[in-house]
C-alpha cells in the first residue's frame, strides 16, 4: 500500500484503553530451537529453502516482528525495521529488548552487518534494489527471505484475504522454525476469538481511513481492511475493486457519507492529525460520521494481514457497538 504521511489529532481515551485490552490470541511457550530440515516453499512466487530453522532474523514491518513474538520466538530477531506502532502489551517485555535497524526500510548493507539467515518483510516492496535488497541478491548470499504471504504482489496474492489464509502463514511460520506446536495453539485459540465474536447488527457503512490527505487511502475489496470490517458486520463504502487497498477522492466518501470512520493508527501517521483534517476541512465536517464523532480505532499492525487481524475484528465490533448507532 502507498504510505501518504497525513495529518492527524488526539484520542478518545475510551477508544485507547479498549485498544490497549485487546489482544492477538493466547501467547504460546518458546518454541524448540531445532526445525525440521529440507523444506522448501513457494512464497510470492519465490523458492525458499530451510535446511535448519533461522536462528537470526531481520524482520520488517510489525506484522512479521508481531508474527514471531506470538509464536515464541522473539529471541531469534537480531533486528528490526520499519515498525508501525507498539507491540501489544502481552509482547512488550520480549520486544524490549529488540534493535531497530531503521525507521523505514532498511538498505542491504544494515541489513547483511546484523548477519541474518532470514530477512522476513511484511511487505513484498520491502525487497528491491535499494531496499533490503533483492531476494535473488540475498539468496546468493546464503540469506533467505520470505514475505507475508497476504501481501504477495508479484505472484501467490489471495483472490480474497480471509482468516484460513492468516491461519495458513502462522502454520507455515510455525513449520520454518520448527515450532508446529506453538503455530497449532495459536490458531486454536484465535479461531476460538472469532466464533466468540459479536458482530455489530445492522450492516452499518464504514471508511476505512488509512492515510492520505489530498487523497486518502482505504481498503478495497480483497484485503485485511475488507476482513476486518465484515467480520465486524460493517459495509465497505469501497465496492468493486479488485485491491488490498486503493486510492480515493474525497467526494466518493462524502457521496457515501459513511455511518462510522475507522482511522488507522501508525507511528508514522497519527490518528489526532487524520481527525484534526476531517474536523478541519469544510467539506469533510459535514459528514455524518465527523459531526457525530463516531470514530473506531485500529492500531496500522493490527490493520494488515497477521496475528492481530481477529483482535482487530472484535475491537471493531465492540467499539462500533459502543457508538451506538440509530
């Protein structure tokens, strides 16, 4: 997804402290430090082989920094990139102790100076040139990589997210680093989330705003933006796109005057800045959902494909439920 820095303000407390509560599944104990050997996948059209599970990983964005402290194995990231928030509070401890390589993409260089065997990118634009490097490049080097498999561009994407295929890279994570066990109780107990779920009745409207200000950006019809909010039991204003996520003009939202906003909270795009624009903006202050104040919040993490997607999903609904709509 495009990242557009926006303007943006300060939250509800309300709407922090449920965000705070919520949490991505039971975490499971350490995994065992040994895998099993000889695998080899297809990941965004990529071969990937694993003789032995990685021992030191590079991680960039949350969602694969998140992926591997929930399964147990925070103890095997000698660095991080690219994050877009805290970690929740169940992973702080272990995420404390966690280096930063950059704020935003790392180049190659930082990158092979931590020696990885695996640089594990929540995106698949996260290797290039003159990103982390290009996965060729890496393996060359005896560097394996692996993207997301919900954020495959090139080859492998969904036709259409949905939590069997979240519950898929857990398990398939799970098995690269030997740690099945740990990847079973994980999906158990966030497929046990999701049947506890309570969706908001009703079918309200909703506008996921992710970032921009000329142009803001929401999710299409195929991504976590679409899971999320229908999981909820909200209605995408967006219909008939055929993307993770996509550009819109501010008079399409304002045709749809949507009943309830989801902004999007990273450390690199606030939500106070994205209310302070909608407040701010005369034609924008006169949609329902500004004048009303019925914002729900999502941390940007919990936003995209990973272990915080059905924590996501019950936040939503619980917080749309608190609004309470007419």
């Amino acid at each position: 997804m495009p990242v557009h820095p926006v303007p943006a303000i300060a939250l509800v407390a309300a709407s922090v402290a449920l965000l705070a509560g919520c949490t991505a599944g039971t975490a499971p104990a350490p995994a065992s430090p040994t895998a099993s050997t000889g695998l080899t996948i297809d990941n965004c059209g990529f071969e990937v082989s694993f003789d032995a599970a990685p021992e030191r990983v590079v991680t960039i964005k949350s969602t694969s920094t998140e992926m591997l402290l929930a399964l147990g194995l925070g103890d095997r990231i000698v660095g991080t990139a690219f994050q877009d928030g805290p970690v929740p509070e169940e992973w702080a401890a272990e995420a404390a102790g966690l280096v930063s390589v950059a704020d935003k993409v790392p180049g190659e260089e930082a990158v092979l100076d931590l020696e990885p065997d695996l640089v594990y990118a929540g995106w698949e634009s996260n290797f290039s040139v003159d990103g982390a490097g290009e996965r060729s490049e890496l393996a060359s080097l005896g560097v394996a990589s692996y993207v997301s498999p919900a954020a495959c561009q090139s080859s492998g994407q969904p036709a259409k997210l949905t939590f069997d295929e979240i519950f898929r890279e857990i398990d398939e994570v799970g098995r690269i680093f030997g740690a099945e066990d740990a990847a079973e109780s994980l999906v158990e107990s966030q497929r046990a989330e999701l049947v506890a779920l309570q969706p908001v009745t009703g079918s309200p409207t909703a506008f996921w705003f992710s970032s921009g200000s000329d142009t803001p950006y929401s999710g299409g019809d195929i991504g976590a933006p679409q899971l999320v909010m229908e999981t909820a039991g909200l209605t995408n204003i967006v219909t008939g796109v055929n993307a993770t996520w996509t550009p819109l003009s501010w008079e399409a939202v304002i045709d749809a005057d949507p009943d309830v906003i989801v902004l999007v909270d990273a450390a690199w795009n606030s939500v106070d800045k994205k209310i302070a624009y909608l407040e701010g903006n005369p034609a924008t202050a006169q949609l329902t959902a500004v004048r009303e104040h019925r914002y729900a919040v999502i941390p940007f993490p919990a936003g995209e494909a990973g272990v915080r997607s059905v924590s996501a999903a019950v936040s939503l609904a619980q917080q749309v439920r608190e609004l309470h709509l007419p």
